[in-house]
C-alpha cells in the first residue's frame, strides 16, 4: 500500500526539481460572492413570494407551473418608470389583475 505525501513537486527557472512540503504551509482561500447574506435571504424571500403570487395569478393546480419568468436582476436594470410597464407586459397573459402584484413588487425591490 503506497504511504500518502503532502509534498509537491514543482520545477525552478533551471529546470530543476523544488520540493516543498506542505504540511506547515497554509493556504488562503478566498470566496467571493456578488450579494451579501442579508441581500441573498431579501431576494430569496422576495422570490419565494413572487413564486406564490404568480402561481394565484396564472391559476396554476398543483404541480402546474406559469409560463413566464420574471428575472429581477433585469427588472432592476430599467429604469423606474419602464419598470411598470415590462412587468404588465410579461403578465399580460395572466388570468387574473397584475396590478396589484406589480406595485407590491417594485416596493419590495425597492431595497434591493
């Protein structure tokens, strides 16, 4: 059975071979992320509510799904007053009023 090595082996400018060993050498891992925690469980909450609404809107039955999606990245990259006017749009085809939803919407992504 092959002993397991936490060397490396890595070359120099020369070509020869440098051995470290990285048993007392740590390493710094770095993870980035494009929203903060508060951030990521606001727009959580705000699609998980959005999800609800939709599916009264667009009469979904259990385990049928609306045909649209609302991407609120994108909602948030026009300006406020086409803001509106995108989501009556996207809803058009909603068998119930959007109205309502639409204003509730645009305020919770006020903070966002």
């Amino acid at each position: 059975m092959a002993a397991i090595n936490d060397s490396r082996v890595s070359f120099d400018g020369n070509g020869g071979p440098v051995i470290t060993d990285d048993k007392n050498k740590k390493r710094n891992y770095n993870v980035t992320c494009k929203y903060n925690r508060k951030l990521m469980r606001l727009r959580l909450e705000i699609e998980e509510w959005m999800d609800g609404k939709l599916r009264v809107i667009f009469d979904c039955e259990d385990g049928e799904d609306y045909d649209i999606e609302v991407d609120i990245d994108n909602v948030l990259l026009l300006d406020e007053t086409e803001r509106y006017s995108n989501l009556k749009d996207l809803l058009r085809d909603a068998s119930k009023p959007t109205d309502d939803f639409i204003k509730e919407l645009l305020e919770r992504i006020k903070c966002l």
